[in-house]
C-alpha cells in the first residue's frame, strides 16, 4: 500500500514506529541531510528496539549535524558513514528504509520526502513523504525492479570516495575539530542571537505549534573538549559597550540556593535572590545599574528598577506569561552585606509556573527581550529534564559556597 503523508498531524515518527514493528528484526538504511540529537533520540524510541541491524549516511554540509547526534548513533546502531563532497554542493536525501534483512527482501517499507533526521523532521514541522510499502507475498515484478534500483542507489553512495566512516569517538572529534561538525548547545545560542523577525500581518494569522510531551532521553557525554569558540567565551569578564546599553544577546543563569527554591515553591517568605554586586558588577548595563535606579524608602532606603518581563517554562504557554521583575540594591549596613535582588512578581503566578523537577540543580535564567517588545527582560525556570538544560548551563563558571552562576554567550 502506497500514500502520502503531511505532518504534523501524520509525523514521520509515527510511519517509523509501525515499520519498525512491521519488519522487526530486520534492518533500516537512512540517509538524511542533517541529523541532530533529539531527532536521533526520537528514532531510537520510535524503533524500540525492534530492529538489528542499522546503515546510517548522515549529510554534514552546513555544519548542520551535531556531535551529540553522531555519538548516540554510534551508541546505540551499527553501521555509520558521514557524507561531504563539497561546500557548494549538498547532501540533501531524507530516506529511511526498513526491510526484512534478507539477501532478496520479502517486504520493504521506504519513507521517502523531506524529513532530516530532526525533532522538527521527524515530528513538530509540516513535512511531505511517500511511504511506499511492500508486503510478504505480494512484491511484484515491478516491485522488485524499483528495489534494487533503490539497492544500487544506495551502494553508490556508501562506496562513493565522499562516504566517510565513522566508527568511534575519535572519528566524531576529528570531524568536529576540522569545523564539520557542531554541538546542540552551539546551534541554540545562534538562534537567540538570530530570533525571527516576522511580524503577524491580518492576512497572514499565526498560532504556536501544539506542546508536546516531554521525553526524558539519556544524556550523551561528551569524550573530548569542546573549543573555546563554542562556549561563546563562556567566563570571560568583557566590558558592556558604551553607554547603557548591553549586548542584545546577554544572558545571566545562575542554580537557586535550597532556601530559594523552596521559597519560589511556596514556604513562607519572599522570594528575592541575591544577585550580588560581584555577578552586577561584571556586566552592570545589563541590569541597568546605575542609571535606572530611584532612590526610595521602605523600612529601609534603597534604590530601584522595576521593569516588566516574561516568564517562560514548561508551565507556560510557548510565549510564557506577563509578570514584573524588580531590582533593587541596598548598601552594606552593620550586620549585613551589600544586597543587589530580583524579585518577580506576582509570586502566585510565578508558582503555577514552576515545573515539578525544578530543584538546587535547575537554571533560573534572565535574558535581554526581542527588540520592540513592550518588555525588557525574559525570565526562564529550567530544569535538567528540559532540553535547552545543557545550552544553559555551560555557561555556570562561577562557583558560590550555595550556588553557581555565570553569563553568556
């Protein structure tokens, strides 16, 4: 049976799963232009384990496949080959096909269309692809012509000169220190430097992709070291630029002190971490410091800023919530040391947004706003199930006695 398939409401995850059972114990050859590692980890949990024997081409033009999805392909598959001929010309098939292993299959299933080996590919984006299917007993003639030009589609690529093998961690790290290959983490902060820059026009309404729900995958180490050029200089000190603007892609990321944490989760009392004037006083534009400050007098004298922000979780709609963020600096007094805090409120529902994960080990997160919005900064509770965990946590170079911060890119 042959048709065609649009996503996302008829993913490619969805076809890979019921090939899998169909041919289980069989093999699956894939060649994609680009694979990254959640498009990897929604794979391997499409097949679960039905499959045994696997041939990967993945396409690396572009700087478009990551280290980390190359490493769980080599954890958990068999066969692995990259493939690059030339900086103008692109590997660009998207092709999964799923046989009984034998010598002269007795059943095929081949997707076919424009789904790379993404989370986006094989599941959120609207992608097109044929799945052609060919059951036990009823391969044609036809049929078995189609497949074996399909079988010498394949070995031409695999015994082409521009097929690389990768067959250990070795391999993974030659390509990336020669500038092939690059991690999740590299390619999620070029994003936040590069937001889109669309507007919604009244002819062309919009609307945020469905939420999905969160897989907990595991988590792939790293067995080599990462350049310098991919932390983004992580734990430099830089200077803010003239005047009071900070640059559009600051972000500050610090872990929550377990008094902190279970404050944001409702014990009694306000839930204000310090900053401090150490972490303000390495990037002071970005906090606004001094410039924004009045001067006021509550039990105490101190100066402040407040602004208004979204918060952003797994709670939250993809756009996150409205809430006000205060700053405010009080100097040291008898008994107590110099405070610079941030405070967002309305606490109440700022707890609704908390995730159920969300621990000592997690990321409080501020960041600069998109230009022209009507808010200043962009607050996000990130918890180590969350898959931006690992972007954002590079970035903790400095060590506290309760907690950890730092500030990117």
């Amino acid at each position: 049976m042959n048709r065609f398939i649009l996503g996302p409401s008829q993913s490619a995850f969805e076809e890979i799963r019921q090939a899998a059972q169909r041919h289980q114990g069989g093999r699956v050859r894939i060649a994609v232009a680009w694979a990254r590692d959640e498009g990897v980890s929604w794979l391997f949990d499409a097949i679960n384990r039905r499959i045994t024997v696997f041939d990967f081409l993945i396409g690396i033009n572009e700087r478009g496949t990551t280290v980390e999805a190359l490493l769980r392909i080599l954890k958990h598959a068999g066969k692995l080959r990259v493939f690059y001929k030339h900086p103008a010309q692109t590997f660009h098939p998207k092709l999964y096909w799923f046989d009984d292993g034998m010598p002269e299959p007795h059943s095929a299933t081949i997707i076919v269309g424009s789904s790379n080996l993404t989370l986006g590919g094989l599941v959120s984006n609207f992608e097109a692809s044929l799945v052609l299917s060919m059951e036990s007993g009823e391969i044609s003639e036809a049929d078995r012509q189609f497949l074996a030009s399909l079988d010498t589609a394949w070995n031409q690529l695999v015994t082409s000169p521009y097929a690389h093998e990768v067959a250990n961690d070795n391999d993974v790290r030659r390509l990336y220190d020669a500038g092939y290959l690059v991690f999740e983490h590299a390619i999620r902060r070029e994003r936040r430097r590069t937001p889109r820059r669309e507007k919604p026009l009244r002819d062309l309404p919009t609307a945020p992709p469905a939420r999905m729900a969160r897989r907990l995958f595991e988590r792939i180490t790293i067995p080599f070291p990462i350049h310098r050029e991919e932390l983004g200089d992580a734990g430099e000190v830089q200077a803010d630029p003239t005047g009071s603007a900070p640059l559009p892609e600051r972000f500050f990321v610090r872990t929550l002190t377990a008094n902190d944490v279970a404050k944001l989760r409702g014990r009694p009392g306000t839930f204000e971490p310090d900053l401090g004037e150490t972490a303000r006083n390495l990037f002071p534009a970005f906090w606004g410091w001094p410039e924004m400050y009045s001067e006021v007098t509550r039990q105490l004298s101190r100066r402040e800023w407040q602004v208004q922000a979204r918060l952003i979780s797994s709670q939250t709609p993809p756009e996150g919530i409205k809430i006000t963020l205060l700053l405010w600096y009080r100097e040291a007094r008898p008994g107590h040391p110099a405070e610079h805090r941030f405070s967002p409120r309305p606490i109440s529902d700022i707890r609704q947004a908390v995730p159920p994960a969300f621990d000592t080990s997690s990321l409080l997160v501020v960041e600069q706003a998109p230009v022209n919005v009507d808010y200043q900064y962009v607050v996000r509770l990130i918890t180590s199930q969350d898959p931006e965990y690992n972007d954002f946590s590079t970035y903790l170079t400095e060590r506290r006695p309760q907690h950890r911060f730092g500030y990117g890119p």
